[in-house]
C-alpha cells in the first residue's frame, strides 16, 4: 500500500493556499494535460465538508471517472477527500497546511491500495506509483503559481470561463516539461508508453492494465 508524501513551500496566504487546494476550477486548469472534467456533484467553485465531485479523465491513455467526497474539513489548516467509487480500491488524500516564517508548508498523504491485490503491488513498481507522484507534484506546482502571482489569482474567473482552451491560456510555464514529452497513442485499442517499461496494450480501464501484466 503505496503512501506517497509531498511538502510543497508556497508564499502566499494561508487562506489561499487553502482554498486554491479545494478549488474545482483550479483543479481543472492543472489538470488540463489529462481532458479532466467535473461532471457530477460539485462541478465548480470551492469544495466543503461532506460534498462530492466526480470527474472523468484520460489517464494513461483510458477514460475513467472516480468520485472522491471530502471527510475531514478545518479551514483553513486541514481537509481530506478519500475516493467513494472508482479505478483504486480505495484512497485517501490528506492536505495539511501549516505557516511557517512568513510561508506556508503545504503537505499532500497520498494514501492508496491499487485493485487486484498483488497485480496492483506489481503495477506500483513499474509505473503507477510515479504516475500519481508526478500528477500530484504537477498540480501543487500550479497551485503556487497561482497562489504567488496576484494577476493569476485575480483572473482565476478568466481561466475557467475559457477551460476547454485551458492549455492555452494557462502560462508556458504552468505545464511542466515532464508532461510535455510523455507520448500517449489512443486508438480503439491504448498503446500506453511507459518510462520503465515498453508498452503495455490496454483496452477499458487500470483493472485492464493490472490484468494484462499477468499476461
């Protein structure tokens, strides 16, 4: 059981950290490289106590929706949103924001059980285990752009009302390199390159993906 742990050091406010961390429009723009979308439950503005989201999104090259419902709630120090349906067998994200000289640590707990029990340990090593690191580290990236740049706060409302363009109006910089040089070929069948490894042919979903490294 994969717990992947990151301290990100953000100079800005406490309160928007905080709220740029539960913000369903911000998530979109820093997940503009995956297609991902809210379409159930809160599908914009900010997320509070006892609400749910369910987005759908492209990763390694398969559409999937997961809901996640926020279960723990102390502004602006502390929530915590665990997945309630979707491709994990389960998750719990913690976001811990703490102000320390002059700034604020924010901390991601990313902890999650991959599906199929031993396939899922294997998918951990070879790619998925990564694959969500660099997914949270990217968005935590954007979340201090944001956070530190005044005009980027203040034309939040901008980036939102043009998201299905979001990977033009978002900065160059916002979107790091990393995600820049991954390949991902969709067809009716996904060729999904991996950095560890090769290829793997997949065709419905990340239970497809562990089931076809038994192959």
């Amino acid at each position: 059981m994969p717990v992947i742990k990151l301290l990100t050091t953000i100079n800005a406010p406490i309160h928007i950290v905080f709220n740029l961390s539960r913000s369903i429009d911000l998530h979109k723009i820093s997940t503009a490289h995956t297609n991902e979308e809210a379409i159930a439950g809160v599908t914009s503005g900010l997320i509070s106590m006892g609400e749910s989201v369910t987005w759908r999104a492209k990763h390694l090259g398969i559409t999937q929706k997961l809901t996640s419902k926020i279960t723990a709630f102390n502004s602006p120090h502390y929530f915590t949103d665990e997945m309630v349906a979707g491709p994990f067998k389960s998750f719990k994200h913690e976001h811990i924001f703490k102000e320390e000289d002059g700034a604020v640590i924010m901390t991601d707990v990313f902890d999650y059980k991959s599906p199929l029990g031993f396939l899922g340990s294997v998918a951990d090593v070879l790619f998925l285990e990564r694959y969500m690191t660099k997914l949270l580290t990217e968005r935590n990236r954007v979340i201090k752009q944001f956070a530190e740049d005044p005009e980027l706060y203040k034309n939040l409302k901008i980036f939102v009302t043009q998201r299905r363009r979001a990977a033009k109006f978002v900065p160059k910089s916002a979107l790091s390199s990393d995600w820049k040089s991954q390949s991902f070929a969709t067809s009716s069948r996904c060729w999904v390159h991996l950095q560890f490894h090769s290829q793997l042919c997949v065709s419905a979903s990340l239970r497809d993906i562990l089931q076809h490294i038994a192959v």
